[in-house]
C-alpha cells in the first residue's frame, strides 16, 4: 500500500512511499482509507516546524483528518465491513493524569498524551489503517464525500460545549455569536451556531472567493471590515476566535456584551509583539463578569456530537467547503496555499490488497 509520510523538523521531507499492509491488532478495525484532510498542523510539519516520528525511526504517517471504510471489524466491536468511520486523533497518557483517566484525554495537563499523524504514531494518511474500535466514530453513509471534516468539527464542537459550560455558571441566553475566521474551523464554528439558532456573524479578511456567499448561504451575515471596527458595533455575546490574528484576540477580548465569553481556538505565531491597552481589557473583563478561555483538541464526546452535526447539515453546503481534491500521487500540491482554498482533501485511492 502507499502512505503519505515525512520526517519530522526535516524540511519537505514529504513523500509517498510504499509500505507493508498493517495487520491489526485485537481489538482493532481494519479499514481502507478513503480520503485526509490537510491542515494548518499537517503544513507545520511538512515545513519542519512541528512533530514527533514514532519511537524507533525517523519518519511519520501523516495525516490526522480521517476518513475510511471498514474491511475487517472483530466480532462485539459494533462496527461492521463497509461502515464509514473517522479515527480519533488523541490517546491518552498511558500514565495517565487525572484528565486522561477520567476520558478527558484533550484536556491533558502533563503533556504525555500521543497523537495519530502528529506526536508519536502514524497518521490516517496511508490507503489501509488500523484502529482501536474504542477510538473510531461511525459516520452517516451520506457523507462520504465530506467525512474528513468530522475532525475539525469536533474541535468546534468542543469549544461551543467549553462557551456553555462556562456560560452556566449563571443565566446565559445567547443571542449573537461572531466567528472570526471563515477557514474551515470558522465556517464550521458558524455552522454550529446555526444550528443552535443563534444570530452569526462572520468575519473574514478577504471579500473575494467562495467564503463570502458560503457564509451567505449558511444564513450568516459576512464582515470584511477591520475587527476593531466590526466587534464593538455587534458587541455579541460570544465569540469564537478561529485566526490566533493577535489583533483580533485582543479587540474580541473587549468587545463582546457584558457577561460575553470568548473562545480562542486560533493559535497565535510567535516573537510577535502588540502594544495593548490592558488597562481597559482588563477593566471590562472583570467589571462584566467576561470569560476568556482557550480550547483545543477533542474527546469521543466531541466526536459523537460532531458526527451529529454533520448529519443534520445540508449536504451540499458542506461540500462547498471542500474546495479541492489532490490525489495521493500528486499529494505535494495539496500543501501549496491557493487564494481560493477553504479545505483541501488528498484522496487515498482504493484499499491495497
């Protein structure tokens, strides 16, 4: 079989190489991998910024944007042959902290959790993978064309149960969200807030493209305007910040209603430096009872409610979003940043014998 792999810290490194097809385990699916989605995380590895080889070696599987279908289940597991499923990202520390333990793998505190396709184990992107039953989600048959997105949809998940969660600590009756960002996290964050039946906003830097009426079409209302200009006219009650733009972090951390909370799900570059004026962030954060709070990663909760929302979209919107498929062999193009690109997807090809 072939597998999209590279080096990790070793600059295009990138490779599609030919490697034995993988038994599995006890316990384990064995399934034929349709298709991976790439990602910012996927980019920074290839650059050679990021990642972890398994022990013992110096390359990786990568691809963590999962999307297959199943050839072999063990018998009990709940999976049958040709169900569509998605592998979970995250493992827990196998010395796990009290997080792990109880489940909670993506609120790890010590750091000692792997990662499929990033920290330690090979990724989804070879064209036959094993995983553990216990860490695969079933996905309608309806999307297959769309189901590499169920992973950055349980990110997005994840950070709108962290905005009620946090929400509940006393009445909390959202009426106006914006999303900064229409990539794809963005557009899924406004998926989700339209599906909760939330006024949602949009901000984007381009006016170009397919973003502007992809968020028209969702029902969303699109902001190309300047955040600083955007932020304080909707004052809405929540945000999720989806660009890790400083600028913007900073003008959603004082913009939002009273008793607003902010969830950050972009990850800021560093050696950048802002001058700020935190006297007054910090007055209105604590004088309006605000929440800041980051979130990363997903559980198999996550998962389950992604998996959900995915299900009760409309097909073809969710379609729009993948804006271009490159095939295993041409896997390189798949990294090269296009204008128009909202998610780009490497199709796997058939399972190899």
């Amino acid at each position: 079989m072939r597998a999209l792999t590279v080096r990790p810290h070793a600059k295009d490194s990138l490779e599609v190489r030919d490697l034995p097809a993988p038994v599995p385990q006890e316990g384990q699916l064995l399934v034929d991998g349709l298709a991976v989605g790439v990602c910012g995380t996927d980019k920074e590895i290839v650059e050679g910024g990021y990642g972890w080889a398994p022990p013992g070696r110096d390359w990786l599987v990568l691809g963590h944007e999962s999307l297959g279908r199943v050839r072999q289940a063990p018998p009990g597991s709940g999976f049958s042959a040709g169900d569509l499923v998605v592998g979970v990202v995250r493992r827990p520390d196998p010395q796990p902290c009290g997080a792990c333990a109880r489940g909670e793998f993506d609120m790890c505190r010590n750091g000692g959790y792997t990662e499929r396709g990033i920290k330690q184990i090979d990724g989804y992107g070879s064209q036959m993978w094993c995983v553990e039953a216990e860490y695969a989600v079933e996905l309608d048959a309806r999307l297959e064309r769309v189901g590499t997105l169920l992973e950055p949809t349980s990110v997005v998940a994840k950070a709108w149960e962290q905005v009620e969660r946090v929400g509940g600590r006393s009445w909390f009756e959202p009426r106006r969200v914006l999303v900064t960002g229409a990539g794809p996290i963005g557009a899924l964050a406004a998926l989700l807030g339209v599906q909760r039946g939330l006024d949602v906003h949009v901000l984007d830097r381009v006016t170009g493209g397919p973003k502007p009426a992809l968020m028209e079409a969702l029902g969303a209302t699109y902001h190309a305007e300047s955040a600083e200009k955007v932020i304080p006219a909707l004052s809405p009650d929540v945000i999720i910040e989806a660009t890790g733009a400083a600028e913007v972090v900073f003008a959603s951390m004082s913009g939002t209603a009273p008793y607003g909370i902010v969830c950050l799900t972009g990850v800021s570059p560093t050696g950048r430096t802002l001058n700020v004026e935190g006297g007054t962030v910090n007055r209105e954060i604590v004088l309006e009872n605000d929440v800041v709070v980051g979130s990363v990663n997903a559980n198999l909760r996550h998962y389950r409610q992604a998996a959900d929302a995915l299900a009760g979209a409309d097909l073809p919107w969710l379609e729009r979003l993948i804006t271009r498929r490159v095939p295993l062999d041409r896997a390189e193009e798949a990294f090269t940043v296009r204008s128009d690109d909202i998610k780009v997807v490497v199709d796997l090809g058939p399972g190899a014998e």
